[in-house]
C-alpha cells in the first residue's frame, strides 16, 4: 500500500524516518519532561513540534530484550530474546526489513545489542544437550568485541533489515566496534580504550566514589556520541542525494553506565546541585526479599566486580553519578541538535517523521536504588517518547503507549503494511487526537534465565500498567500493586496485609487478560503442502 492510497492523492512523497534511541535515559531526565537541572534545548525542541507521550513504557526493562521488541513489534516471549544471554534469531521479521522491502535505504549507526556480543559474558552453559541451531556458525558474533579490535572493522550488511550497520559496541571507556578505530584516529589512545572496563587499571579523572565515575581521557571529538552524530549526518547527506526515502536507526549508547564523558560534558554539573529524589529513604519494608537485598547491597570499588548490579547508593555516590549523567544526557542532546540542523540544511525538515525514545529506563536513586533490573518502578518501566509527524501539530497526551507499538506506527505512518505476528498497535490515533486510546495496559515481561545457576532474581517478573494501576507478580508468588494515581511515587504496596483486595483483583485480572493476548500463535515458517 502506498502513502497516496493511505492520505489521498495529494499526500506527500513517501516520508523519511530518523528513529533515535537511547540507553537507559530516564523519562524525567529531559528538560520537556519537567527536569529543571538538565539541559536539552534540542531534544526539547524536537518535542515541542511532535507528540509527546507521557505514559510510554517499555515491554521489558532490559536492553537486548526491549530492543528486539522495538524491532519487531513482538514480546520478548515471542521473539525469544527474554535476557541479554541470546541473540535475535537472524530470520526474525522487522519493521526495518519491511521499509526497505518497500524501497527505503536503511542504516543502523550505533549501539544495536540485538546480538549478544556486549553481553556475551552472561552467556552460561545450562547443560542442555543435544541442542541445535539451523543457522551457520558465526551468524551471532557480528557484535563481539574482538572482531573489531585489530584491523579493518567488517562491513556488515542485511542486519535485520537494514542495508549497512556501523556498530558503537561499549559503554563508558570501553570501545570494540565500527567507533573502536574512528576514536583511535581522533586522536584517543587504543591501549585506553581496549581496557576501559577495568577497574583495577589507573584512569584520570575517575571519582573516588565510585570507578564507573570518570571524565573520559579522549578528545571530545573522539567519543562514542559523536561517532553516532556523525556517521548519522554522513548517511543523511548521502541519502538524500541520492534521493528516495531513507531510514536511519541512530541509537546512541549512553546515558547507560559507566557514567562516563568526555569534557566539556563530564563537569556540566557539580553533584552538590543535584536534589536527592523524594523517595530516596523508602525503606522497602513492603517490598520482596530479593529487592531488599539490592537495597542493602553497596558497590565494589576494588575491582573484582567490573560490571556492577543494580545496588543502593550512598546519597554522595548518588549525586555524584546524576551529576555525570545529566553531562552525558546533554552531550547527546548536542549531537541530535547537529543531526537536526542538518535536515535543517538539507531541505528535508518537512519529509522526515522522528522518533525519539529509550530502549529503558534506570531506578536513578528513586526508593534507594540505582542502575535496573527486576525492579518495576517507574523510573525503569517509563521511557520518553516523542514522535513528531511533520504534517500534524505539537501536542501531549496521557494514553498509555509501550515500545512494542512504535514498529506498527512508523510502518502506518509510512504507509506500509504490517506483517504476521506484530503484537502492538499503532499509536497514529493518538497523534490526530491525544484523548483517544489505544490500550487499556502495558505488559511487562522480565526473565532471568540465570536464575537457575546463579539465583539472586526471581525466574520470571510479570507486571501491568494500567490507567491507575501498577501491578507486579514474579515466579516466587510476590506481589506489589500501587495505586498510581493516590501514590504516584509507588510507596505503598497495597497487596499486602490486604490493604485493597479490590484492586489487586482487578489488576490480576487485567495482567492474566494481556498475557493471554501476548501469548503468540505465529507459525513464521511455512508447511510444506503435498
């Protein structure tokens, strides 16, 4: 179906489509979202001529996960990455693929973690013999980290969809994809940057506080938000002379830890400004025992843990760590301020829907905690989302929205047809009326198949948001229900000590009625037929 039968005859050539996403920002650490600390001129910007979606979550609090949820517009249940410990099946079908099946050029520049390779480490035997796999060897290893340290980086082509995909595999210090050689010829050190996750080895400018703290010893120039900047803007130009719709995936790492930039951006803030948050003294005393224990829990600066959990924070580390993420926050606001004024420049302003968003969210100091996880409060679960459709007015609206709709609603905004197995919905009603609805609840699925080995986590974590209603049930039979509307900082647990049976059911209703609709029934592979 073509854009003229989706809008009439007069409508536009087909649109382009920026798609930039986050790692792990908070909804409420933007400056359109009401943070008075943080500066985001551009990103605000940007929601101020797009709508902006106060009540988007993410269908999986972890990133590999959510990430292949917002490729292919399935459940993690469905597409089969429930953890960061597998990769998305190579034959999975993406809203991606379908654009460029319809004639877009598509580009992932950036961080993908739809494969395994940054978080190959989680990879534990289980034991399972006998197992198979009917795709070549190798097919999951685009993104390990040793392919890209020594030599010329692979080109990497029909990644999920897209025509070309230039990798920023990392967080903090630490770099090992496409950006790992353009930093070094920016003038950062190789031996830094094949070591920037090691705790034990000297850095300047690390806190004492915490060694995921630190200003980056690398050119501003050299860092992994400008390598997304500007391989973005490159793509843009090239496309756009070429002619024909383009789509670009432009996914910057940060702000996920290690708080981690390079100046002028580290020091933007001086943690003695940054407000602790309301709930930061929740004592949890209504909450299970596995949260209680990561509240207790403190972080390990001597270097036997590089990769921290999710823990509580002192208020000191606390701040310090806000302080350097909101530096990261602005040093990407500064890079997609440069990718808009390019279209800007290009002349393409007009033809291009944006989509702004994060693959998840981070506890941020809120009830004590810090980092995510099986913890799902808001500041994990809500994400910002902004989607701006050049042909319709700014607006805001309050209707529940979830990562899984933005596949469905960029391919009807583009006037292309969906496919089998998608599992969210469209959000374009709510961008011709932000009063409309178009679900009732958000289902979140979060599992830990390392709970076997390792234990530490529940098995599985099941929650719903509802129009007031959080509610959360894990394998270990817990529960927690907050009534968001009369306790929107999540502080009472009503069910417990049967506080309000009548809402607990009725939230136990709605969460066993979405995971009976979530519950795929796609056969992806055809039958033979005789």
């Amino acid at each position: 179906m073509s854009v003229d039968d989706a809008r009439g005859p007069s409508a536009r050539k087909r649109p382009n489509v920026l798609f930039v996403i986050c790692d792990q920002l908070r909804a409420d650490h933007l400056g359109f979202d009401g943070n008075p600390i943080v500066q985001t001129p551009n990103i605000d910007a940007l929601a101020g001529r797009g709508t902006v979606f106060d009540r988007a979550y993410v269908n999986n609090p972890v990133c590999m996960p959510n990430r292949s949820t917002l490729m292919t517009g399935r459940m993690p249940s469905a597409h089969g990455v429930v953890f960061n410990d597998r990769s998305l099946p190579v034959n999975a079908t993406t809203f991606v693929g379908r654009l460029r099946d319809e004639g877009w050029r598509t580009a992932l520049i950036g961080k993908s973690h739809l494969q395994h390779g940054e978080s190959k480490d989680a990879v534990l035997p289980l034991g399972i013999a006998g197992a198979l796999s009917p795709f070549v060897d190798g097919w999951d290893t685009l993104e390990h980290p040793e392919r890209y340290l020594e030599g010329a980086p692979p080109e990497v082509s029909n990644f999920y969809g897209f025509d070309t995909a230039e990798f920023a595999v990392g967080h903090g210090l630490f770099f090992a994809g496409h950006n790992f050689r353009w930093a070094v010829d920016r003038g950062a050190d190789p031996d830094v940057l094949r070591h920037g996750l090691d705790p034990s080895r000297p850095s300047p400018g690390r806190s004492p506080l915490w060694w995921q703290i630190q200003a980056m010893p690398i050119p501003e120039e050299a860092s992994a938000t400008s390598f997304v900047t500007e391989r973005t803007i490159d793509f843009i130009e090239e496309r756009q002379a070429a002619g024909g719709p383009w789509m670009a995936w432009c996914s910057f790492p940060d702000p996920h830890h290690p708080m981690a930039a390079p100046e002028p951006w580290f020091s933007r803030h001086h943690p003695d400004e940054i407000p602790l948050p309301v709930t930061f003294d929740d004592p949890g005393e209504d909450w299970p025992a596995y949260m209680q224990r990561i509240r207790r829990r403190s972080v390990d600066n001597e270097g036997t843990r590089p990769w921290v959990t999710p823990f509580g924070p002192s208020a000191e580390l606390l701040r310090a760590a806000t302080a350097a993420t909101y530096g990261m926050i602005e040093a990407i606001d500064h890079g997609i301020g440069k990718i808009l004024a390019t279209l800007d420049r290009l002349g393409a302003t007009d033809d291009t829907i944006v989509v702004f968003t994060s693959d998840h969210g981070d506890m941020g100091g809120d009830h004590g905690l810090l980092l995510k996880g099986a913890m799902h409060f808001q500041g994990c679960l809500r994400t910002p989302l902004v989607i701006v459709d050049p042909t319709r007015p700014q607006q805001r609206t309050d209707a529940l929205a979830a990562s899984i709709d933005l596949p469905s609603t960029v391919l009807d905004l583009c006037g292309v047809e969906t496919y089998n197995g998608m599992q969210g919905v469209s959000l374009r009603p709510l961008l011709e009326d932000p009063k409309a609805t178009v679900r009732d609840a958000v289902l979140i699925e979060d599992d830990y198949p390392l709970h076997p080995i390792v234990g530490g986590l529940p098995l599985r974590t099941r929650s719903i948001v509802t129009e007031s209603l959080r509610y959360t049930r894990d394998s270990d039979g817990f529960e927690l229900l907050y009534n968001l509307e009369g306790d929107p900082d999540e502080l009472t647990n009503l069910a417990v000590h049967h506080r309000d049976p009548v809402a607990r059911i009725s939230a136990l209703d709605a969460l066993v009625d979405e995971m009976a609709r979530a519950d795929d029934l796609t056969r992806l592979e055809p039958t033979g037929m005789s």
